[in-house]
C-alpha cells in the first residue's frame, strides 16, 4: 500500500518550504454543506490553498479521485502543461446527484510527490 499523505494546518508549521510544500499537494473539497436528494451537487476540488503547484512535464497533478466513504464517485485525470507549463491551482468540478448523506474525501496523485488526500467534508442530504 502506497504512503497517502494528508493535509495538516500550516499555521502551525515554522518552515516556509514546508508549508510550501504540504498546501500545494493537498487538495481542498468545496461544496454545500445541504444538498436535495435526486438534485445535482457541484463539488470544487482545488489543489492547494496558498501555494500553487509546477505543471512541468515531470512534476504536475496526474489526478483528482472523490470517494463517498469507500467508494470512489469521481476521476479527473490531466496531463503535463494543463496549466500552460506554468504554476497554478488544478481544479476540477464534479457534479453528484446524491440520494443519501455524503462523507466526501478527494485523493490527488503527484507525480513526484504521491498521493494527497484531503479532510473529510460532510454533506447532509435532505428530502
């Protein structure tokens, strides 16, 4: 089984390199907090907050995976110079329809750096 590393709170990191580099890998989840079962739900998955990751041919964000607990809902995947060869935040939005409560984790893969998951984000589906 692959290390999967996770986001921790950069404030309390004191190297700038390092929160550098733990922000720019992680992806972050944007979403309603409510959703309408049977109705579509548009999540923003972003990679990094306050840093931006490189789009080089050898060092770029391969993929974005979303999973609702165990199962995995959605996929994007990307290729060198998405971003145009220059630094910049991946993203990508799925659209859900969901018919029971979510409990959202996104999954990114760099492809010098592994795999990144994100904090959970609970969405509460109604009627």
């Amino acid at each position: 089984m692959p290390k999967v590393n996770s986001y921790q709170d950069i404030s309390q990191v004191e190297r700038e390199a390092r929160k550098d580099y733990i922000d720019r890998h992680s992806p972050f989840i944007h979403c309603a907090e409510e959703a309408k079962a049977g109705e579509k739900l548009a999540v923003k998955v972003v990679m990094g907050n306050e840093y931006v990751h490189p789009d080089d041919f050898d060092h770029y964000i391969q993929s974005i995976k979303l999973f609702n607990g165990d199962l995995m809902v959605a996929e994007a995947n990307f290729l060198p110079g998405v971003l145009g060869g220059k630094p910049g935040h991946a993203e990508v939005v799925f659209n859900l329809v969901p018919t029971k409560d979510l409990s959202l984790v996104a999954i990114s893969h760099c492809t010098k750096h592994g795999l990144w998951q994100s904090d959970p984000k609970a969405v509460k589906v109604s009627e």
